[in-house]
C-alpha cells in the first residue's frame, strides 16, 4: 500500500485486520506532521467509517458564512453536526490499527516505480539515503494521493472537460487567546466572494481550544492571472482575526503554529482506468475528492470500504480462478460499485464547482452568490448540511437547478 493518507491507511487497518499480509509505506518519516488537510467532516462519518474520538480535534454546530462583501450569516444547530480531525492524529491511528493487527508500516520510502513480473508485482521504494528497495506483492495499490505516483495522470482528455480539475489550498494553524478561539468556536466559517479569495473561498475551522485552522484554497484557472495564496492568506488572517472586520476579530497579532498546504485535482466525471493489471487506485490517485468543498476525506474512506471486500476475494483467488480468468478480473466491479457508492450527486456537485468557483472573479458573480445565500437564509443549519455535505441541490426545486448547474 503505497500512501497512508486516509485511504491507504483505512485500506491497510481493514485487510490487516483480516489477516492479510500488508505492508504499508509513506514518503513521510512521521505521519502526524504535514498534516494538510482541514479535515471537516459531517458528524455521521464518524460512526459509518469507524472513527475513534481520539482523531477528533472539535466538534461544530453551525454554518457561518461571511460575504459576499460584509454580509454574515448564521445557522446554527441545537445538536453537534460535524467535527473537525486532527489530520496528522487520523493518520497516525489508522498506522497503529495496521501495526495492532499484524500488519507492516514503514516510513520514509517513497514509491519511484512498479511493474508487474508474471502474476507478481514489484515495486521500487527509495530511502531517504537514495538507496532503493524492491518489494515483491500480490497486488500494489497505489493511495498516493492527487500525486498519483504509481498509476500517473489520466491520459490526456479527448474531451477538454473531461481533465483533470486542480484546486490549491494554503492553511495556517494560529495559536489565539481562549476569548479569541471562543468567538470561532463551535463552527465552521467560510468567507465567500470575490473581494475574500477570488476564484475560492476563505475559512476558519476551530481545533483544540486555544488553535484555530486559517486557510484559502481556490481552483486553478490558466485562463487568469491569479493573486498568490500567501498573500490572499495573510489579508483574510489581518481581517478577521488581527483586525477589525466582521464581528468576530480578536485585535491579536497572528501567532502562527505551522504553515501546510496542497492541492485537490480530481476529474469531474471519473471515468479513468482505477487498475493497471494488478496495480489499482484509491482515494484521490482515482479522483474522490469533490471540488466543492474540497472536500475528501470520508470519500477516500468510502474508496477503501469499497475496495477492501473485493481486494479480499482477489486476494483468496491464487493467480487464475478456475474459469482461466486472470485474479485481476477480480477487481472489475471496483470502479462502478465505487461510482455508485459515491452517488450521482458527487459528479454533480464537481460540475457546480468548476462552474461557482472558476465563475467567482468580479461584482456580477458575487451578486449572483448573494442571491443564492439570501435563498438560504430561512433554512435550517441541518439544511445547509444536507446542501454542502449531502449535494441534495434538487430539494431548491427544479427551477434552480439550470442554475446550479452553470446553463444559466
Ligand atoms: C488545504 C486542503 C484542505 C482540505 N480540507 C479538507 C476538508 O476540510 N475535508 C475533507 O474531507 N478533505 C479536505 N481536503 C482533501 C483531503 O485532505 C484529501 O481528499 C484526502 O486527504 C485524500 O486522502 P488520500 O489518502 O487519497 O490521499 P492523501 O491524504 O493525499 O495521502 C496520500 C499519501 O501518500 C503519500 N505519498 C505521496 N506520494 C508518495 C510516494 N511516491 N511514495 C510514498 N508515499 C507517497 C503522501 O505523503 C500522503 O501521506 C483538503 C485538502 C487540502 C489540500
């Protein structure tokens, strides 16, 4: 298993707790640093993907969004809806599952090549000396991530729409006085519009009081020339937090902890091969990150849970089965059962935002937004969860879905 980000560490804990013999490695020499990811979650992930406490870093309740311009509104829910992860903690976790049931976690290796050799694969790793080391396998997988180190990128598209969409996100973590992380608790604040981060959006996500997460991530647009993230950071850092902007701002210099960032590329209607003979994909190296949110922890997990079962019986089926078929057939349900797992409204919602977040660059777009936030305001917090998390446009009727969908 070459990656232990969420989807190679969730898939390494399963089959290892099967009893198979597994193996997994990460370029990282230590998995709770260059922890990404802002890891919002909805809060029924944690039960459905089997998620201890021990990775959550807060809890949530509302939706805050702040723009277009100076607008700011609120939803909040009586009940937690969602938490936040401690990115680095779900990592680590997830590794000591594997260890705890036999299986292998070796750190520092990064994956160069693999091939297969008869029904074998082989696969090269270097050390952080430059040494190399071969690993023989039944199968590799490869979860590493948008990188895609193993299985590389999609062929170029015969049809432009059909590429691979790229988005990049910067986040700082800030140590804040207990007043200050009190004013962003309890949820999950977003700034939207073209004067916050042109092309993106802006958030705030609490994590152990006294932390708070600060980040901006935008889609890449090659058409326009695009302010840099550092800078945008830093703005939405001095006018929400240092200074004197909206509501919340705490007057405190910026005291920043640690600075991470990366990107989400995805295509949007995931049609690329998930397997090369016995070498397959998971999590984002197969596109199951959803470009509206940036969202893709829990679809990674969904990747694994669909894998695992199948990767299984593979796995119990020695080189041919017994109608002469070779063992990688196996997997051929792998990429429909995960497109259906993540439902029609996944493509959907990455069709939205290509057309919301590469459309959001002036006053006519952040007019359009407002009205759409304004449609918003007497629903329910437990709506906008259902909306952001769930992708259920069609209950805003038919008529907004031309809308939703970029024809109008
Ligand atoms: C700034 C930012 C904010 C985000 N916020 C959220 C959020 O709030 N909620 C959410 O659900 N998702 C969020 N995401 C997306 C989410 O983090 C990813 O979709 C998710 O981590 C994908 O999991 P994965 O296991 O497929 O890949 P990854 O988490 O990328 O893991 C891949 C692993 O492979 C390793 N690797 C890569 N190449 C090699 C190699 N050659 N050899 C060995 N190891 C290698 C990497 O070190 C890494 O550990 C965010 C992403 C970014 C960049």
């Amino acid at each position: 298993m070459v990656g232990a980000g969420p989807a190679g560490g969730d898939l390494a804990r399963r089959l290892a707790l099967e009893g198979v013999d597994v193996v997994l490695v990460d370029r990282l020499g230590d998995l709770t640093r260059s922890a990404f990811s802002s890891a919002a979650l909805p809060i029924e992930t944690m039960a459905s993907l089997g998620l201890p406490a021990e990775v959550v870093g807060s809890r949530w309740r509302q939706w805050q969004l702040i723009g277009p311009g100076s607008a700011t509104r609120t939803w909040a829910s009586p009940q937690p809806l969602g938490v936040v992860l401690d990115f680095g903690a779900l990592r680590q976790w997830q590794a000591d599952q594997c260890r705890r049931w036999g299986g292998r976690v070796e750190l520092g290796l990064q994956a160069c090549s693999s091939h297969q050799e008869g029904e074998r694969m082989v696969t090269v790793l270097r050390r952080s000396d430059g040494t190399t080391l071969r690993v023989s396998s039944d199968w590799t997988v490869d979860a590493s991530g948008q990188a895609r180190a193993l299985l590389g990128d999609p062929p170029p598209a015969q049809r432009p729409r059909d590429g691979l969409v790229r988005a990049a996100g910067l986040e700082w973590l800030l140590q804040v006085s207990p007043a200050c992380w009190e004013r962003w608790a309890d949820r999950l604040s977003f700034c939207l519009g073209s004067d916050w981060v042109p092309q993106g959006y802006g958030w705030i996500f609490p994590m152990q009081p006294g932390v708070l997460k600060l980040g901006v991530c935008r889609l890449v647009d090659p058409q326009r020339r695009q302010p840099p993230l550092g800078g945008l950071i830093h703005d939405l850092g001095r006018r929400l937090l240092a200074g004197g902007e909206g509501g919340n701002a705490c007057g405190e210099p910026l005291a920043v902890l640690d600075r991470h960032g990366g990107l989400v590329r995805s295509t949007i209607r995931r049609r690329e091969a998930h397997q090369r003979g016995r070498l397959v994909g998971l999590g984002d190296a197969v596109s199951t990150a959803n470009l509206l949110g940036g969202e893709g922890i829990r679809h990674a997990l969904t990747s694994s849970a669909v894998l695992a079962p199948l990767l299984q019986q593979a796995l119990s089926a020695p080189g041919r089965s017994s109608s002469g078929q070779p063992a990688e057939r196996a997997l051929r349900d792998y990429a429909p059962q995960l497109r259906r797992a993540l439902g029609w409204r996944w493509s959907l919602s990455g069709r939205l935002a290509r057309h919301t977040w590469l459309g959001l660059h002036g006053p006519g777009a952040d007019g359009r937004l407002d009205q759409v936030l304004r449609g918003l305001e007497n629903r329910r917090a437990e709506d906008l969860s259902a909306l952001l998390f769930g992708y259920r446009f069609e209950r805003y009727g038919l008529r907004a879905m031309p809308y939703l969908l970029g024809w109008r």
